[in-house]
C-alpha cells in the first residue's frame, strides 16, 4: 500500500486511540495491540496531552515506540500504519 492510498483508507477511519494526561505511555500497549490488527489507526491528542509540545512531536515519538509509521497528522490528530 503506498503513501497516497494509505491516506486515503485514513480519511475514513474512526479515532480509536485518545492520549490524554496519562501522556503517550499510557496508550503505547493498546496502540501496539491495535496496529496488529489492523493496519492503520487513528489517535487523538488531547490538549491534556500536547501541554507544550506540538503534536507533530508526540506522533513522532509515539510512532517510534511502537515500530510504526506516522502517515499523517491533521490538527491533533496522527495517523499511524504498520
């Protein structure tokens, strides 16, 4: 699948995946379980969770704990692909 496609199938999709205060090693386990169902998922970052740091940032490190890869990010939301 490549990167167009993948972003295509994203558009559609439902968050499934909130970061909140806990910050992302709360979700890093259930992100993990999701991504090995399914290729893509879509998470959220709450303002709780961004404080001040962009979400482009936490995508990104939350993409690399996981072995995935970040496909998108549009506002406070990231998609990831693995």
């Amino acid at each position: 699948m490549d990167e167009d496609e993948r972003r295509k199938r994203a558009h559609d999709l439902e968050v499934t995946v909130w970061v909140g205060k806990g910050g992302t090693d709360a979700v890093v386990d259930e992100l993990d379980e999701q991504l090995g169902a399914a290729e893509l998922v879509k998470v959220k970052f709450l303002r709780a969770a961004r404080g001040r740091t962009s979400t482009d940032e936490l995508a990104t490190e939350l993409a690399d704990r996981v072995s995935a890869e970040l496909v998108d990010v549009r506002g406070h939301t990231a998609v990831l692909y693995r």
